[in-house]
C-alpha cells in the first residue's frame, strides 16, 4: 500500500527538480563553468538532492537545454486551443524566438557537453519539428497562410533569429524579423472559403 507521504515527497521531489533547471538555466546561461554548488545554493537545495537529480555537469547542462526544447514544443499545443492558427503560429514564433536567446546563452556550456559526452548536439529536437509541422498544418487547413510551405521553408525563413545575438536590441530585431516572415506567409493564403465544402442543395 502506499504510504501517505509518498505524494508530497514526490511533489517536493518535482519542485526541486524544476528549481534546479531554472535557476541552472540562468547561471549557465552566464558563465558555462558556473560550479555546481552554486546552482545547488540558489536553487534552495542541498548537494544530495543536486547529485540525486543531476550525477554531473553534463547530465544537468542537457537537461536543461531538453527542458527548454520541450516546454517549447508544448506550447504550440497549448496555443492552438485558444487561438485561431495563425495567431498561434506568429505567437510560438516568439517562443521560439525566447528559445533562440537561450540557446546562445547556453551555446558553450551544451557545446562543452556535447563534446565530452559524445551525445547528439541538438537534443530533443524532433519535438521542435513535430511542434512546427503541427502549426503549419492547422494554419493549412485554414487557408491562412500560403499553400505549398514546408517546415523546412519555415526553418530556413527564420534563420535569422540565430544570427541576432545577445545585443539589447534583440528582442525588437527578433520581432521584426518574425513579422515579416509572418507577412510573407500570409501573402497569397486562400482564405478559409477556398477550403469550405460545397454545400449540398436539398
């Protein structure tokens, strides 16, 4: 049977666990030989609790950059229930956009992880795919954007966010840059009409 207790300590268990990755997210995203008992301090837990959840440097660097590819994933679900599809897609451009940032503050200290480990350097990625191919298809069937867009036309049309950096003026670039790559999708879309079934007369 079990125990009473068990349902807290594994909820204590997941909060610490997500502090770890948020507060790792921050240091590594400054300095990627940040120590470890440092993340462990900030984070409010001891060096057990660390060791528990993270054996090593690499262990956390890549769950961290995991993590982050997947909350963004998830979000193109989430956006898609609530908003009509081409909102949703020009919104998750943000998020990706969010994403892009991190990833170049995280870039030496993945790459260092990556190298030692041998592992693949762009973890989880699949999902990103999979999120963008999810959005596209929904905008599709709308007729909101144009026919014919892969996701690889979208990859290769927000290339860009990867080339603008950590300058202060990055989020405003990256917003320009996504509303006219959001401009060129809409551009030649059939309209929901052109997807509409004939109707039948009586």
């Amino acid at each position: 049977m079990e125990s009473r207790n068990d349902a807290p300590q594994r909820s204590d268990a997941l909060r610490n666990r997500e502090r770890i990755l948020e507060v790792a997210l921050a240091e590594l995203s400054r300095a990627a030989d940040v120590p470890l008992s440092v993340i462990a301090k900030k984070a409010g837990v001891g060096q057990g609790t660390f060791y528990r959840n993270f054996p090593n440097r690499d262990a956390l660097v890549l769950e961290v950059h995991r993590n982050e590819v997947q909350q963004l994933a998830q979000s193109a679900k989430e956006l898609l229930k609530s908003r009509e599809p081409d909102r949703a897609l020009r919104e998750w451009m943000d998020h990706l956009a969010r994403f892009a940032v991190t990833k170049a503050g995280l870039a030496d200290a993945l790459r260092n992880a990556t190298s030692a480990t041998g592992g693949p350097e762009r973890p989880g990625y699949s999902l990103v795919d999979d999120a963008i191919q999810l959005l596209l298809d929904a905008n599709h069937e709308l007729g909101a954007i144009r026919p014919g867009v892969t996701s690889e036309d979208f990859l290769l049309a927000i290339a860009g966010l990867w080339q603008i950096g950590l300058s202060e003026e990055r989020h405003a670039r990256a917003a320009r840059l996504l509303d006219l790559v959001m401009d060129g999708l809409r551009a030649g879309a059939p309209g929901p009409a052109a997807h509409t079934p004939p109707r039948r007369l009586p």
